[in-house]
C-alpha cells in the first residue's frame, strides 16, 4: 500500500522560515549585494561621489551652513556630471539616504534635476529615507558592512561634513583602505568644514605620536566653501575609461603591490 509523504516540499528559496533564519544569514548577505549591482546596472550608473554627514543637521539650526552648503556642492556636482558627454550616469551623487547632510546632498542633486542614490539602513530608531533620492536608487540595508562596501564600491570621491560616530566611522574605514594600499585606485576625501575636523580629530598629534605617518595627512584636504570643494574634486578625481558598467573599486591583490 502506497504511503503519502508529509514532509514539505517548498523550494528552499521559498522557504520564508529559512530565509529568515540563522542558516539563512548568507543568503541574506548575498542578496545585499546582488540587488543593488542589479539595479545600477539597469539604471546605467557608472561611479559616485559620497556625501557623509550627521543626520541631526538642519537647514535652519545652529550649524545650518553645513546643509546648505552640501546641498550646493551636491548641485554644482550634479551639473558638471549631467554636462559630461557620456552614455551612462557618471559621478552620481551618493549618500546614506536619511536626514540631516544625506538629505541637503539629495536635495542639492535634485536642484539641478539630477538623479541622487540613497543608501538607507534599518535601524531600532528608524531612520527613514529622504524624499529627494532618485526612487529607483533608494535602497534598504540590514547590514552595516554590506552597505559599507557599497559606499565605497562604486566612489570617486568622498565628502565628510561634521558627523558623530557613524561619520567617524565612515570617514576612519575609507583612510585605513588608502593607507594601507588596499584600494586599486585613490579615492580623493574632503574634510569639509575645517575648523570642526581639527577640532574633532588631532591628526597633528597621531602623527606626533607615530601612531600615522606624516605623509598619510595626503590622504585628505580640507574645504569650507563649495565652489572651492567642487574645484579640489574635479581636479583630483581620476577619470577612468567609461565603460557602460558600473566602475568598482577593487581591492589590490597584494597590499605591497606598486
């Protein structure tokens, strides 16, 4: 007599249960990089430039002149992309996707009726995305370090208003890979708003106490006014060869490779 068998036949990426749970991690991780490359790829996006910046900056509080002026640098960018002569999106404005200097460089994009991407995470204090990223480039990320690497996996350059400790974060994870060799290309950094940087951080003083050497204070400039941001970044960016795909930043085989 034949026997039914009770077990249960869904396909494994089907399986809602499994996805979401402890043995599903992996997966989970894969597609936080699979779904963005997916969506730049159709959306024809070559490379960025990163804003990072606190998400308690407003346009009308104490320090409002760091919003306004990200958001003008996000539009003087966006209007020299938009004039390159190119059949991808070159050099898109690029930011974390909340409040604050991700929203002014959003903004700053649209101004200039550009697209802007938006790098959101999840958060217990939900952070929710601004309303000027471009939708089709609004994305969603559980984990800090996938959204990390896409930060830095498509950037040109980046630019770092007063943050805290996500900032920080941000900012610290891009020098060690530029000081250590490991990235196949230079990525120009701007510290923008000099007096709170070197109020923040003494680099004087890492240097001092060998804890850098002096020459890794190259690894970054200083701006306090837009136009003059703008002018280091252009001029700094190193321009590859445009493609059609999106232009990665690899990391080098050898840390002591020329």
């Amino acid at each position: 007599m034949a026997t039914h068998d009770s077990g249960d036949h869904r396909l494994a990426y089907q399986d809602d249960a499994f996805l979401n749970g402890e043995d599903g991690r992996p997966v989970r991780i894969l597609a936080e990089y699979l779904e963005p490359l997916q969506r730049f790829r159709r959306a024809n996006v070559h490379e960025t430039i990163v804003f990072f910046g606190s998400a308690r900056l407003s346009h009308d509080g104490p320090m409002a002149r760091y919003y306004n002026d990200a958001r003008e640098l996000a539009r003087l960018i966006t209007v020299w992309s938009k004039s390159l002569s190119s059949h991808t999106h070159r050099y898109v404005v690029c930011s974390g996707g909340g409040g604050g200097i991700m929203e002014a460089a959003n903004r700053g994009a649209a101004d200039a009726a550009g697209q802007s991407i938006g790098l959101n995470i999840s958060l217990p204090r939900e952070q929710r995305p601004n309303p000027y990223v471009t939708r089709s480039l609004s994305f969603e990320f559980h984990y800090f370090f996938m959204r990390k690497l896409w930060f830095a996996h498509l950037a040109r350059a980046l630019i770092v208003f007063p943050g805290g400790f996500g900032t920080l974060d941000e900012l610290t994870e891009i020098l060690t890979l530029a000081q250590t060799r490991k990235l196949e290309r230079p990525i120009p950094v701007i510290l923008y708003g000099s007096s709170y940087w070197k109020e923040i951080i003494n680099f004087d003083a890492l240097v001092k106490h060998g804890m850098i050497d002096a020459k890794d204070l190259g690894l970054f400039d200083y701006a306090d006014e837009p136009r003059r941001a703008f002018e280091q970044l252009t001029s700094k960016i190193q321009k590859g060869p445009d493609d059609g795909a999106p232009s990665f930043t690899h990391s080098r085989t050898h840390a002591s490779s020329p």
